[in-house]
C-alpha cells in the first residue's frame, strides 16, 4: 500500500514538472505559422504587373520583349494593265523596354519606349506590285500608377492609371488613363479593365492641322497559378478607335478584337520568360503577333 501511494506521488510530482514546459512548447507550436510566404515573387504576380500594383518603395521591374505581328487585307490593284485583288501584308517586328518603380504606399511610375521595323508589300499571285521600309522610335510612354481600393472579401483589388504619350516625329501627343479591377480566387484571378486615350490636335511641319484622335479598349481575362514558378493566362481586347483626322474632316471609327494566350514561367531568382500568342478576331483582315518578354525584378 505505502509503494502504490509512494508511486501516485512521484507520478503526480513528474506530471507537474512537466506541464509548464509542454503547455509552452504548444503554445509555441500553435503560434508558429505553419509554412512560410516565399521571399521571390511567383509568376502570377509577374504576370499581373500591368495590372496590379506590385512593388515596394525602391523596388523595380524591368521588361526586354521582342514581337513580330503580321496582318493581311484584300484590296484591289492593277496587274498587267487589269484589275486583280491583289494581297496588302503588313509584318511588323517591335523590340519593346520597359520600366516601373515603387515610389509610395501602393503606387508605382514607369516608362517605356519601342523600336519598331514596319515592312508593307502588295502583291499578286508572286508578283510583287509594291513594298515600301519604314523604321522608328515609337514614342516615349510615361505614367504613374496607384491602387485605390484593396482587395477584400466580397471586392476586388480596384487599379487607377494616368499616362502620357511623348512622340518621337511629326504626331500628337497622347494623353489618357483607365482603371483596373484585380480579384484573386484561388488558383485563378480575374482580372477586367477599361482605358481611354485621346491625342492632342497637332499643327504638322507641312501647315496641315491634325484634329484630336480618341482611343478606348476594354480587356478582361484570367491568370492560373500551376505552382510558384509557372502561370498561364488569357485575355480578350477590345480596341476602339478613331483616327486622326485633317481639318476637321470626320473619320471613320475602327473597331478590332483580340485574343492573347501568354505563360509566364521562373528562370532564376527576379527572372522570368513570358512567351504569347496573340490571335485577331475582327475580319476581314487575317491578323497575329507573337513574341516573348523577359521581366527581371529587384
């Protein structure tokens, strides 16, 4: 009887020892976050860097991209002394450079520019009727951009932008903005934005005044996270404008849709690939583009 009694002592004096310390080491345990958010970002959010805000103060974002886009129109031309419908074909290569910088609380700056080789041939069967080089800076983009509502349960991530167009030769500059709307459903995120540009009348070198130009587009579409290294999106464009005109004559409104498939991928640490296929939807011009772009973050 005196060692069960001696046993139940000692047994309750060791679990009382003990509690404290195991009581602590859970409490440890259970605050301690199970995993740990990684350092780097993940493609999705390369991806999403022209539409969220994404960096810090200080950090940046740099882009290189090559893109060749070729487009093909019917139209009618003389060919031996007879009229045929020849071919209009449009290939144009662009080396894009781009820029953005954290500057405040939820707002960035960039800019960028583009070198653009413009090839036009019309031709008929494998006659060549005419073809004409052109080779150009496109102009200087500049910009600020600022979240103004973050992303909640039941909102979105709401993204407002203001930019300017600075040309290179004889045209107007362009100034405009628009806003984003950003929602995360994990894996996916949705994404939808509408932008409006309008270019400044211009008094060319030849006397000859360019009225204002008006621009909008609407795009929507979505990114999927396969992992943190890799990320596949779709976005559908909607582009309408209308064109400069010349002494206030009116202009016709062009209107034109697209369909873009891109994947964004990690190579190393702050560099990422994204290859994209672009594919035109409004007739009757046979229209694509395809390039890829190297983002490199730090």
């Amino acid at each position: 009887m005196a060692d069960l009694i001696r046993t139940r002592v000692w047994t309750l004096l060791i679990g009382l020892l003990l509690w404290p310390p195991a009581a602590h080491a859970q409490a440890q345990t259970q605050d301690k976050p199970i995993g740990e958010a990684p350092a780097e970002r993940d493609a999705e959010d390369v991806f999403l860097r022209g539409q969220r805000v994404l960096l810090g103060r200080g950090q940046v974002v740099l882009d290189v991209g090559q893109f060749y886009a070729r487009s093909d129109t019917l139209q009618l031309a003389l060919f031996n002394d007879s009229l045929a419908l020849a071919t209009r074909e449009q290939t144009v290569l662009t080396t894009v450079l781009f820029g953005r910088l954290g500057v405040l609380h939820e707002t960035e700056v960039f800019a960028g520019t583009a070198f653009v080789h413009q090839r036009q041939r019309v031709f008929y069967g494998d006659a060549n009727l005419a073809e004409t080089r052109q080779s150009d800076i496109g102009g200087f983009a500049l910009g600020v951009r600022r979240t103004f509502m973050r992303e909640g349960r039941g909102r979105p991530d709401v993204i407002g932008t203001f930019d300017v167009q600075v040309p290179t030769s004889d045209t107007s500059y362009v100034l405009g903005g628009g806003f984003a709307a950003v929602k995360s459903i994990d894996p996916l995120v949705l994404f939808a934005g509408v932008n409006y540009h309008r270019s400044l009348s211009h008094d060319r070198e030849d006397g000859i005044r360019l009225q204002s130009a008006n621009r909008a587009d609407v795009s929507l579409g979505y990114a999927l996270s396969l992992n943190d290294s890799l990320a596949i999106s779709t976005a559908a464009t909607a582009l309408f404008t209308r064109a400069l005109t010349v002494d206030g004559d009116p202009s016709r409104r062009f209107d034109a849709f697209s369909l873009r498939f891109a994947l964004t991928s990690a190579l190393s640490k702050g560099l990422f690939i994204e290859p994209s296929v672009s594919v035109g939807l409004s007739g009757p011009d046979r229209s694509f583009a395809m390039g890829v772009t190297i983002p490199y973050s730090f």
